[in-house]
C-alpha cells in the first residue's frame, strides 16, 4: 500500500526540514517549500494527500495559497503549521480551506496525530486553539462588513509590504507595472493610505505579512 504522500510549505528551512525528517519513516514527504507561489506549483504537479503550511509565507501568504489550493486540489488535506495564535485566523483558515490548525510548539507530539486525523476525514486543532477558537465564537466580537481588498490586491499589497517594487511585483504577478501601479493606487486611495510605510502597517493588519 501506498504511503501517503506530504508536501511542506514554510520559509524557515531548518524547522521543515526537523518536521520532513519526523515524518519520512512513515509518509511520502515529496518535497519543502519555501514560499507561497512555489508551494501552488508544487502541489499541482505533484498532487500529495496533504500539505502542511506556514501562514507566514512570502510571495503569497498561507491564508491565500489555501484558498487557491481548496479550489484547485479539493480532495487534499490542508494543515496549517504556524506560530500563530490569533482565534480570528484560525476561524477563518478553517472555514474557508484548512482540514487542520496547529501549532509549532506543539508539532512534535501532535503532527503525527494531526496527519491521520485529517485522513480519516476529521478535523483537528491543537487543543489550546480549540479553546480560544470557542471563546471566540462565544465573543463573536467581528465588526459589520467594511471594504474589503479584492484576491488581486492581497496578492499586490503583500508584494508591496514586503518591500518589492512594482516592476518586481508585477513579474512576480506576471501583469503589468501599470496594473500594479493602478491597484496600489486604488488600495491607498480605499483605505485612506498616503505612505509606503502605511502600506506595510495595513498589511499587518489584514495578516499579510508579520510585524518586523
């Protein structure tokens, strides 16, 4: 029978490459990752039976590339792995896409347990977040809907906040330096942004990027 096969995604290479060796005697580990644009490559050409994801990821954040991954291979299991413990991101990576949300300081001991949990077809969250996940429902503090930022300019707004340029970005993109220059245009001029250095606050705030 087949092992069942496991792509990484994380931009911290010692730490995935600790999580590959942890699972290789008992999983297919195809290949780790580094960012979020090569992570949808890798999973549409290789098409494993789960992919482990950092939020943090540059290029293309986790949030985003799970989206973009649900729609593209809806039968693979996707678990975030992450430093993260905002309830809020996590109710929202596993309403939209995630089949599991857990915790690195806690991935030594339920990795493992995660990955055959989320095959059975079950959900699984790292017990502390489970909590926080209920406070937060129970709370339910979100405000009315507001703007909000089209995929493209999350995808721009990333690119920008971590310092590419627009040519850079728009190679990233493949589109054009003037579409880039028109969706940041329409980004700052949406959300009442005047400087660079807004940009990067507001990218923090909608979780595209981590604080520095």
């Amino acid at each position: 029978m087949d092992r069942p096969g496991i792509l990484i995604a994380d931009d911290h290479v010692l730490v995935a490459e600790a999580f590959k060796a942890l699972l290789e005697p008992e999983y297919n580990v195809f290949q780790v990752v580094s960012d979020g644009r090569s992570l949808l490559t890798a999973a549409k050409e290789l098409r494993p039976d789960v992919v482990l994801l950092d939020l943090n990821l540059p290029l293309l954040n986790g949030l985003d590339a799970g989206v973009e991954l649900r729609r593209m291979l809806p039968k693979t299991k996707l678990i975030v792995l992450t430093m993260n413990e905002d309830a809020d991101v996590a109710s929202r990576a596993l309403h939209q896409w995630a089949s599991g949300y857990l915790l690195k300081k806690s991935a030594g001991v339920e990795l493992k347990k995660s990955i055959v949990e989320v095959l059975r077809g079950h959900s699984y969250v790292t017990p502390s977040m489970a909590q926080k996940l209920m406070d937060e429902f129970i709370r339910d503090p979100r405000p009315e809907n507001t703007k909000e930022l089209t995929p493209r300019q999350r995808q721009v707004l990333q690119l920008l906040a971590e310092g590419r340029s627009m040519k850079e970005a728009a190679a990233v993109l493949d589109i054009a330096v003037r579409t880039i220059a028109f969706h940041k245009y329409r980004i700052m001029k949406d959300f009442g942004l005047k400087t660079n250095a807004d940009i990067v606050r507001f990218a923090i705030r909608e979780r595209l990027i981590l604080e520095p």
